[in-house]
C-alpha cells in the first residue's frame, strides 16, 4: 500500500502531449495572405472608432473628486444644458442643507443610504425633484454614494442660488421609486426588461435590466443620452460598461447593440424608445 495519490491519466500523458507542442511549428502565412488579415483587422478597429466618435465615458476610477465641505465630495461626470451629472460620496454621519432645484434633478443611491425627513433611500432607489422644488437636509448614517443629474454642483453661482432658495418654505414635489417595489416593468426583447422611472415632453428615465446573456439592437439618439451602469457587465457596441462606469451619448450618435454577459441593470436618460430609430 503506498501513500501517494494514484495518477490520473492526464499525468501520464503531459510528458507526451509537452513533445508533441515541441514539435509543432507554425504554418507558413503568405505575405498577401498576412496583409490581407493585418488590413482586414486595422479595418475594424477603423470602424469601431469611427462608430464611437464623440461618446464621452467615464470610468468608476477615473475623474477628479472635489470637497464640497467636510464630509462630502463630488465628481463631476458631465456639464448639461439641463445642470450637471455627477457622483456625490457622503461619509458616515455627513448631510447635505436644504436646498431648491434650479432644475429637475435625479438621484440614485449607489451604495449605503441617504434619509430625507422620513424618507429612507438605499441601493438602486430612484428619486426625482421638479424644478423649482425644495429637499430638506440630506442625511448618511452610515455613509453612501449617489449619482446625480440636473444638479447644480460645480457652478458656483448655481449652488448659491439653490442654497438661498432653501432657506425659503415650500413644498417637496419629489418622487421616488423603489427598486424592490412592485415596478411596472415591460419586456422589450428576449431576457431585456424596461421600467419608465420619469417622462417629462422629450425626455425620458428608465431602468433597463438585462438577463445574463441577453441582447438588443442599437439606436440612434435624436437627442443626448445619459447612462450610468448600476450592476453586472454590459457591451454598447464594442464599449464594455462595469458597475459606476458613466456614458453620453451626444445628439447624432449612435450606440451598437447593447448585450451581457452576466447580467446588468442600466439607467438612461434620453428619447423615449419610439423616437431612437431602433435596429
């Protein structure tokens, strides 16, 4: 009886299998051949690049944090006619003061949580104010993360406005939406799911989850589109988009087909589907 372990068959044959690779020698390409694949490949890049042109996307890791005040930090992602998208990082135990919206602002919490009054927010929760529409203080008690749009963070003159306008009485005109919730979702293709959060005229916020393996066609955008990946992996076209990872999507432009690998829940602002020229 011996102590050491019997070999699998796949021992025995390593040595053999080594010798034959040895032995192995690449098979001659001809130099028209090699330049046809080396033109065909430099092609598709060519085309991937040409397709993406002008696509602004920012990365979780990338961008420049700056202190709002102790505490609180923001990044901004894009500046829009409409305010700015950003992320805002909020440590345990910080707050945000009363404030009035100088324009439709959206909130996601990315992670942890964020109170307002009564109102408790958590991952993936969707909140949205009207122009013109007051927030009581912004709590985290245990800190969190949020991405912003239509906000006035980064201009100075804008945020002093907002902050003025807080300290005046009003009513809260603000909605949320609870991912947990019993949301309306509607099936677009195979496995790929919508839930319209907000329309207002030619604007629209959704929630778009997709299945693992999943696939849609592309769009064109009549106006500039937003979105930020919430969870899971998603490809626009050749683009691979990991959780954070923020994309626009200027007026004219277009996204290639939108497909998962493991699985994603995205949100976009942009035209309503009717008007993106699907396929």
């Amino acid at each position: 009886m011996t102590d050491n372990p019997p070999r699998k068959p796949t021992d025995a044959a390593e040595p053999i299998a080594a010798q034959l690779l040895d032995a192995l020698t690449p098979l001659p390409v001809a130099a028209p051949r090699r330049a046809a694949m080396r033109q065909g490949l430099l092609g598709k890049v060519a085309d991937s690049l040409a397709s993406h042109a002008g696509l602004l996307t920012v990365r979780t890791r990338h961008g420049v944090w700056r202190d709002l005040k102790s505490g609180v930090r923001y990044k901004t992602l894009w500046d829009g006619p409409r305010g700015g998208s950003v992320l805002i990082d909020l440590a345990a135990g910080a707050s945000l003061m009363p404030h009035r919206h100088n324009w439709l602002e959206e909130g996601i919490v990315l992670r942890g949580e964020l109170t307002m009054d009564d109102l408790r927010l958590g991952p993936f929760d969707y909140h949205v104010s009207p122009a013109g529409s007051r927030h009581g203080a912004i709590h985290s008690e245990t800190g969190a993360l949020a991405f912003l749009r239509g906000t006035s963070l980064g201009d100075t003159p804008g945020v002093i406005r907002e902050v003025l306008g807080g300290l005046l009485p009003g009513a809260d005109r603000s909605q949320s939406c609870y991912l947990n919730s019993a949301a309306d979702w509607r099936e677009l293709a195979p496995g790929i799911e919508q839930w319209v959060l907000y329309r207002d005229g030619e604007l629209e916020s959704s929630y778009y989850r997709f299945a693992p393996g999943s696939r849609i066609s592309g769009h064109a955008h009549p106006i500039d589109e937003e979105c930020i990946l919430l969870s899971g992996d998603l490809y626009l076209g050749d683009i691979l988009l990991l959780p954070g990872d923020y994309q626009m999507a200027p007026a004219g432009s277009r996204h290639g087909n939108a497909e998962s690998e493991s699985g994603a829940l995205l949100y976009v602002r942009g035209a309503p589907r009717e008007r993106q020229n699907i396929g």
